[in-house]
C-alpha cells in the first residue's frame, strides 16, 4: 500500500466515524452524564468513583458515550471498558488526586526498561486489553503539577493516560498538559488515530514526554501540537509486555512537534522490536534539545523502511542523527543483538538555527550524523537518500577541530560523540548514501570541512553546495578509508570567499581515488580577463551582488557598439547552459550577447526602476573542445526611461554541465581478456560507468567500476575477475 492510499485509507475511517458519531448523538444514543452517577466537578470531591460507575454503566449497556459536563472533575485512576467514548465538553477539566492513583501492577519484565515505561495501572486513566475507545471534545486533561515526571509515591500517577494491547482508538481534539511521565503511552496498540489534539508537556517541572507510541501498529498521527520536555512525539520497543513486537504503518503528518530537551522525532531510545513502513511528512519542528530528527537502534532493532519528507526545524541542536548501537548498560538485555538502520529516504526538509535556546540546559549544536556500528566486524547504516535536504548549523569552530574524533560509545545522544571535525556531515560506517541537491551552512564562520566520510562505502553527492570558512586551510569534504565515493556538481555556496569555487576534496584512501568531478562553472565578472571597445570598464561594490562586486561597462554611447568581452577560461568539452546574473538598474542598456563570436538573438534590456539582481539564460552552448571561451556584451540601445548613457553590468557567469561529450568508441574491445580501450572525446573529469553482462542483448546491466579518461580523452579498463572468458560484454555510461 502506498503512504497516500494509506492516509486515504485512514482519513475516511475518522470521517466515518465521526459522521456515526454525530449521527449517533441526534438520534438518542446511550449517553452516560457522570454527573448523574454523582460527579460534582467542584475540583475538590474525589469524582473518579463516580466516573468509574458511569463507564461501567456504559459498558454494561454495551458502549455508549460518558460525558463530562463543564467542571474540574478531581480524580484517581479512571478505568476504561469496551465501546465507549469520554467526551469533554468545553471548560471540562479532569484533574488528577495526588494519592488515589492506583498502585503499580506486578510486571515480571520491568528489568528491561526503566520505572514509567513497566507499568500502565499508575495512570490518571488506564485501559488494556480493550477495542473501540475514543477521547474526544475539546476539553483538557491537566495533571496539575500532580503526576510525577520520575520515581512515584505511595498512590501517586505518573503518566496522563496508559493503554496497553488495545484496538480502534481514537483521540480527537482534546488537549493534555502537565501529564507527568506521559501525556498518551501506548503500548502493544493496534488501530488507533490521534488527531487534532494538543500535548503540552513541555513547560514547567510536571512534563516530561508528550506521546510515547511503543510496539504499535496502523496508525496515524495528524494535525496535532506535541510538546515535551523530553521525548515529544517517539517511537518505541520495549520489552514490558515480555514479548518483541513490531511495529508497522505508522504515520505522523502535518503537526506542530518541539523538545526542549530531547528529539523532536524519535525511534528509541528503547528498540527491541523492529519498524517498517513509517512516514513523518509535512512537519514543523520548532525546537529539540538534541536532533530533529533522530534514528537510533540500541536494542537490537532493525529500522527499515521510513520516510521523511516536507519538513522544517529550528533551533534543534542537530538536524538530523542516525546512530548505530547495542545497549551494554540495559541488564539482561532479551535482544543481544546489533540491529540495523536502512532503506531511509529524506527529502524537502530544510533546518535553521541549529542549536538549543533551552534556558535550563547549555547551548549545543552538533553536526548532522550518520554513525554505524563498530566493533571486530562494523555494521554499516545502509541505503540512505537524501534529497532537497539544506541544513544550517551554529558554526564558530576553528580548523584545527577537523582533528576531532567524535566518541565511540552506546549513548544514543548527539552530544555524546562531542565536537566532530565537519560542521555539515559526520559519516562513519555508512554505506549506499546519496544526497542530492543538498546544501550546508553555519551561521557564524566555521572552519572545519563541511563533509568528513570515514569508513565508508558508496556515497554520492550529486548538486551539493556548501559554506566555507574564511580560514579554512584544509578542505571542504574529506573521505578517509572511502571505497567508492563520487562527487558531482559540488561548489562553494554564495557565503563562500569564493562563492561558486569548486568544492575542495581530500582522500587519504588506499590506494587513490580517481579525480573528483566538479562539472559546473562560476565566474565572477570582476575577476576574470576582459577587453572593452567605445567605453571604460570599472569594479563595482556592492554587498548584495555575488562576491561583493560587478563589473560595469560604463556610460557608452550606442554609437559604434561598444562592448566589453570577458574571457572563461578551462572550460571541458561538453553541453552547457550558459548564465549571466547581472545589477539592474536606471542607467542600464540594452544588451546582445556573443558567444565565441557567434552572435545570439537576444536583446537583453538591463534597465529597472530600482535596484536588481536577476539572472538570465543565455542558452545551451556545446564546447566540442576543452579550452577557453569568450563572452561579449554589446550595447546596442536603452529603454526609454533610460535618461542617461547606457551601462552594461555582468555580475557572473555561470556554466552549467548539460551533456559532457560521449566517448567516441573507435578503440579496440577485447572481451576474450576482460580488457579493452577506447579512444577519442572522453572527458578527463567525468566519471564513466563500466558496465557489464554476459548477454549482449539484456536490460539488467551490472555496474562493476568506474573509470576517467586519461589527458587524450581515452577510456581503457581491465576485468581482472574473468580473464580467459569468451562471453563478457561491456558498455560504457555516462551520468
């Protein structure tokens, strides 16, 4: 099932409900008013008895609906049955007794995890082993600084409201603040929609986590405000229920999440049963005291199959952390295993300000992490993309922090692995990683690379942009014991000193990596070489416009076509599209460009009432030679608003890689030996993909090495694996 017939699927089954229910309710349904069985909703009479005799009612009666008039109904535990819906009314309030909370259940289990997460009976309001129950109305379940946020005393809650093996559940609208422990913990659910509902849990000392959704399956969360001081909207495994149960088809979608402390959304930290088939889309994530997003397997749990997508955070102390580990700490734990985080996809999300305001805890900011698994053998975390993802953190570190080597350990916290050497990504034991059109920032000058990779294995970075500190004297992606990694596209970001640079790369791998690909160009107009005709050129400033400057052909007269021609130099062979961003302005003219000469039929008018920093396409230029290039702007009139001499501005120029040149197969093939060569246009920087199959006419085609042209543009490759076979076929591929 696809994540939008899934939400399809979903949505219908709530506004069916509800349109029973609110047929239901014209039509004289089984209504229970604890109020008639003797609530007062004063806040002071103990009205749980009460309540509990009105459920009971309503079960006994086969399920109906217990509402809640108007009132502060001060209670102990309320017990749940079968069938039934609590509805609060508008200004109804259910308040907890500070010592008429029923006591812990016996769990011969409760080693395995910590005090709240063991026992369910400790609840304001419990239920288990239940079907078809729904919390619904607008009104509030507050537990007025009177449910525990830790260790409990003699019949005192620490948790709103406990659920355990329960099916159908429905929470919509209502809200839960102050909830101790636990605002909602489920646990073993099947079934259940939480929709349009506030849990604010995060302000003040009587909060701690928000939902806790834990060994559940089929359901989804949407619409809704979830705030907690520590875990605010989490998946979880444990082993209370002394059983591993999996978890799977889970969606959160289009709510509003924070954490003042703790991961806005969560796996973990308690993994012992494995998720699939889970989507967090359309999210805003104002505030984590640790990672916005965060994946982590410590008990065992294999992670595998979920979706990100649409989301925006701010001030989270690291974007995003996927981290690796087996649990040493948890006694006797009932999944000794290393588990496994794989098949993640995470798009559209874009993170500002990374970094904790929290006032009771200090400031922190860490870096993007993906951290697999070490040990005698290293378990990486596999097949990870990363697509539209742009993340800014803090910055503020020196370059001699690219000697930092984060902390090995089983903490799934960020802070644990302390300072990593890149401000952008930390990649250790990972696998099968792309991003795509991705991006990095910091918001004050940071000098570590932006990318360190070590220990790693096939990680592509397609379209990557990146911050550069001003006294970065290393470089700006580093891959260390690397098998296979590939870097196109990749260039400085417009903060840059040179903004537009090729990406600087390092490889300490053994033995050498071929070239990196850098397949786009930027130049900066007033940086470059050029001549002018019939006027003078000058350097402007101007703080706005790329690197501070442009440069202005100035006040020409459009007699005799005066021009200024600027000289790109190095370009590679290949199909580019050609761009000008230029300053707009009331002295402006109109322009026509050449290209080498070759005159385009544009007419460029460059004036604008104001100031302005367009970019214009020039067109798509194929270069059949590697070499230098020449631009020419020509003034060739003005705008009539125009009422002085016409300038020409170019604030850089920009070359786009389209096609580069296909390699001229006019070499030799010889597949009795696994080698051949070929001769001709291949472009020295390029990657190409050597591709192999026994049958000539197949369509599944094996990517068995990559290989770069040597300065002659020829391709040669070897097969070591199959010397002395007749029937190995190869083709060679372009990105």
């Amino acid at each position: 099932m696809t994540i939008k017939a899934f939400l399809k699927i979903r949505f219908a089954l709530v506004v069916l409900l509800f349109a029973a229910a609110n047929f239901c309710l014209a039509q004289t349904p089984p209504f229970f008013n604890v109020v008639n069985y003797g609530a007062t909703g004063n806040g002071t009479t103990l009205d749980s008895p009460a309540i509990n005799s009105a459920i009971a009612a309503a079960g006994a009666a086969g399920g109906g609906t217990v509402t809640f008039p108007a009132g502060n109904y001060f209670c102990g535990s309320i017990h749940l049955t079968n069938n039934i819906t609590l509805y609060l009314s508008n200004n109804a309030v259910i308040l907890p007794s500070p010592t008429n909370i029923d006591a812990p259940e016996n769990n011969p289990y409760s080693v395995y995890q910590d005090f709240g997460h063991d026992y369910f009976h400790d609840a304001l309001i419990w239920g288990e082993h239940l079907t078809n129950l729904t919390f619904a109305g607008p009104g509030k379940i507050d537990g007025n600084g009177k449910l525990a946020n830790n260790s409990i005393t003699t019949n005192q809650g620490d948790k709103a409201i406990a659920l355990k093996l329960c099916t159908n559940v429905v929470f919509a609208g209502i809200t839960i603040t102050h909830a101790g422990h636990f605002g909602i913990l489920a646990n073993g659910c099947l079934n259940m929609t939480v929709t349009n509902v506030q849990l604010l849990c995060s302000s003040g000392n009587f909060h701690r986590d928000a939902f806790n959704l834990i060994s559940s399956s089929d359901v989804i969360v949407s619409n809704c405000v979830i705030q907690g001081s520590d875990d605010a909207m989490v998946l979880k495994s444990d082993y209370a229920l002394g059983m591993k149960i999996n978890s799977h088809d889970i969606v959160v979608t289009d709510c509003q999440i924070l954490s003042t402390q703790n991961n806005a959304t969560q796996f973990g930290s308690e993994t012992v049963g494995d998720f699939t088939n889970v989507t967090w889309t359309h999210l805003q994530l104002t505030q984590a005291g640790k990672a916005g997003i965060g994946i982590t397997s410590q008990d065992g749990s294999v992670i595998d199959g979920v979706t990100y997508e649409d989301i925006t955070m701010s001030n989270c102390a690291c974007p995003i952390l996927l981290k690796l580990d087996l649990r040493s700490g948890q006694p006797g734990s009932p999944n000794p295993t290393v588990g496994r985080i794989r098949n993640i996809s995470i798009s559209d999300v874009t993170a500002v300000h990374s970094v904790s305001i929290d006032t009771g805890i200090s400031p922190r900011t860490n870096t993007a992490t993906i951290d697999g698994f070490s040990s005698t053998t290293n378990i990486p975390i596999s097949n990870i993309t990363f697509s539209n993802v742009n993340i800014s953190t803090i910055g503020g570190y020196l370059a001699t922090a690219i000697t930092n080597y984060p902390v090995q350990d089983d903490n799934w916290t960020p802070d644990s692995m302390g300072v990593r050497p890149s401000f952008g990504w930390y990649l250790r034991y990972a696998q099968n990683i792309s991003f795509t059109n991705c991006q990095v920032h910091f918001d004050q000058n940071d000098d570590r690379p932006a990318v360190i990779g070590d220990t790693v294995t096939n990680i592509f970075f397609n379209g990557f942009t990146a911050d550069v500190g001003s006294g970065n004297v290393n470089y700006d992606m580093g891959f260390t014991n690397a098998v296979n990694f590939e870097i196109t596209n990749a260039a400085a970001s417009a903060n840059a000193p040179t903004p537009g640079a090729a990406l600087r790369i390092f490889s300490s791998s053994s033995p050498p990596l071929p070239p990196i690909t850098v397949t786009n160009f930027f130049f900066e107009a007033e940086s470059i070489p050029f001549v002018t005709n019939g006027a003078i050129a000058a350097i402007q400033s101007d703080a706005n416009s790329s690197g501070g400057k442009w440069e202005a052909l100035e006040a020409a007269s459009t007699n005799g076509n005066p021009y200024i021609q600027y000289t790109l130099a190095n370009i590679p062979a290949g199909t580019y599209q050609l761009n000008v961003k230029y300053k707009g302005n009331t002295e402006r003219g109109i322009i026509t460009h050449t290209i080498d000469g070759i005159p385009l039929n544009d007419s460029l008018d460059q004036y604008s009432s104001g100031q302005t920093y367009p970019e214009a396409s020039l067109g798509n230029f194929t270069f059949t030679n590697s070499g230098s290039h020449t631009v020419r702007q020509t003034v060739i009139g003005k705008n009539p608003a125009n009422t002085s001499q016409p300038w020409a501005s170019a604030d850089r120029f920009s070359l786009l890689l389209i096609q580069p040149p296909q390699p001229i197969f006019n070499g030799t093939l010889a597949f009795s030996n696994g080698m051949f060569q070929l001769g001709g246009a291949g472009f020295p920087t390029l990657p190409y993909r050597v591709q192999a199959n026994t049958n000539l006419n197949s369509t599944n085609w094996i990517t068995i090495a990559t290989i770069y042209a040597d300065a002659n543009g020829a391709l040669s490759f070897t097969d070591t694996n199959v010397i002395g076979q007749s029937s190995r076929f190869y083709r060679i591929v372009t990105p």
